[in-house]
C-alpha cells in the first residue's frame, strides 16, 4: 500500500515540477538609452549631466509573476568646467554598476507585460579633473538600493521589446552623492 502511495507522490511531485518548470524562463537582453545624473552644477560654466547609457542583462522567472535580474549598466559620463583666475578647471565622472534585483511582473494585455524590480547596485565612479594645471584622479565604489519600472511587448515566445526606467544613488566622493536616472530600450531573449 505504501508503494503505491510513494507514486503517487512521485507522479504528483513530477507533475508540480513539470508545471513549474514550463512556468520558468531564462533570458538575456540589451538596453541602449539616456542617463540623467543629478548633480548640482551651480558653480560650473559649462555642465552636461546626460550622456548615453547602455546594459546587459540577463535572468530567470520563477513562474508567471516572481523572477531575479542582474544586470551590468554604465550610466555614460558627465562633464563640468569653469574658468578661474588661475585657468581652466575641469572634471568629469564615469558611472557603471552590477545591479542584482527581484523582479515581480504581471501581463497587462496580450504581449504587454508590465515589470518592477527592487534591489541592490554596486557603484564605481571615476572622478578625473584638472585643478591648476593638476591632473586629479580616483575612484568611488559603494553599494546602494536601486529601483526600476518597464514593460516589455513580446514580439513573439522568445523575442520582447523592452523599455525601462531605472534609478539608483551613486557616490562621487565620500561626502557627495546623486541619484542617476536612467531610461532605456533594447531587446530581451527568452529561452
């Protein structure tokens, strides 16, 4: 009696995995967009806070709704000078991160999916500037929470438009920070 009970539970379990398993999703993808760091440019002459951002990413769907995410974003580079008594003064930063997220989606109509993702970013800014004729470099790493928001359009089972806006908080040096926005398209692959 007990040996027919252990298939059933054998077929009951392979049954419970089999479903599961069709539920989940492995993908890659690639985002090209705009980058928009938040940094306060009051005391520049010159300040450029945008530039183009791109990703690389890939995860795995549990099931219809609940997945993870990671992803390697460079957030471009921003520019600033100013003109001072003693010449020109110039600086800019480069931004890029490894983000790992959970990821909850939810179809809104058929092909259009609807996603959100809440997780952690780890950050590296390189600082270079020139001050009197003194070249100044370095490097910032820290660890912050960052969001994000998109959809994706299934053009067919493998293939989704994506589209994304994403947020986290970068340091540039160790008493100064920004949030860097970042909004992008690209492409996804399901396998």
């Amino acid at each position: 009696m007990s040996n027919k009970k252990t298939r059933y539970a054998a077929v009951a379990l392979s049954a419970l995995l089999f479903s599961a398993n069709s539920l989940a999703q492995v993908y890659v993808g690639g985002t090209v967009g705009q980058a928009r760091w938040e940094t306060n440019c009051s005391q520049a002459s010159f300040c450029d806070t945008y530039d183009t951002s791109f990703s690389i990413l890939g995860g795995y769907h549990f099931n219809a709704n609940w997945g993870t995410e990671m992803s390697y974003t460079s957030l471009g580079t921003i520019h600033a000078s100013n003109y001072t008594g003693t010449g020109l003064e110039t600086a800019s930063v480069k931004g890029n991160n490894i983000e790992l997220a959970g990821v909850y989606r939810r179809q809104i109509i058929e092909k259009i999916t609807g996603f959100a993702k809440l997780g952690v970013a780890y950050n590296q800014a390189k600082i270079s500037g020139t001050v009197n004729g003194f070249i100044a470099n370095g490097t910032m790493n820290s660890t912050k929470p960052m969001l994000g928001f998109g959809i994706t359009y299934a053009i067919n089972q493998q293939i989704a438009l994506r589209a994304e806006m994403s947020s986290r908080k970068v340091e540039m040096t160790s008493n100064t920070s920004t949030n860097v926005n970042n909004f992008s398209l690209g492409l996804q692959a399901g396998f």
